[in-house]
C-alpha cells in the first residue's frame, strides 16, 4: 500500500482527535452539556489500531505477494459473499464487465457516396 498510495494514513486525524478530548475535557469540566470524552477517547483508540495494523503491514521487508488472475477473482469473489457489501460488490463487478465489453467493441466506418458514413459492427 505505502508504495501504491501517497499518504497512506493520515497523521492529522491523530492529531484533531487529541484536540476533541482536550475541547470535551474542558467543556465536561465546565459543566456544559453534550460532552462526551470518553466517546472520543475510544475513537483515538481504535484510530490507534488501526495506525499500528497499517504501519505493522508497511514496513519495509513486508514480504507481499501480488495475486495472479486467479487469485484476484478468489478475493472478488469472497468480497461478493459478505453480508452487508456482497450484494454491491457483485453489481460493481456486474457493471464493470458490461463497461469492459462495451468499451472494446469493434466498429468498422465505410464512406459511402454523397460523403456519408454507415458503420457495420463486426466487418473488417
């Protein structure tokens, strides 16, 4: 990921989620209502998670093997068996052959007299 991406995470978050539990802290301790630093707090740590998995998985000698064909459409094909996004995944995959078919169609254009053209699908 790090040498396909430009950022692959993004430092920023780290930092804007330490503000918000500053900023609900203070509001907390001020008495003011809708304040809630704990809801943040586990934000930052699942952010924390996250940030480790990412930059566990990217360090250099990370050993990744980029999958054939095969394994390629092993993994659409698992994505299209989950629960909440198989059904979207499958209609992506759907749309996208019907785009890829299209997009390679061969037309052939012939002049004919009076300068207009007739386009026959599939001549040569």
């Amino acid at each position: 990921m790090k040498g396909n991406s430009i950022v692959p995470y993004n430092n920023a978050i780290l930092n804007y989620l330490n503000y918000l539990i500053i900023q609900e802290s203070d509001r907390a301790a001020a008495g003011k209502p809708r304040s809630e630093p704990d809801a943040t707090k586990q934000q930052r740590k699942e952010y924390d998670v996250v940030f480790e998995v990412l930059t566990k998985e990217l360090e250099p000698g990370a050993n990744r093997e980029v999958p054939d064909k095969d394994g390629v459409d092993q993994l659409v094909n698992n994505l299209c068996g989950l629960k909440h996004w198989g059904k979207r995944v499958q209609d992506i995959k759907t749309a996208m052959g019907g785009a890829q078919s299209t997009a390679y169609r061969k037309r052939t254009y012939r002049a004919t007299k009076g300068g207009r053209q007739s386009s026959r699908q599939g001549e040569p």
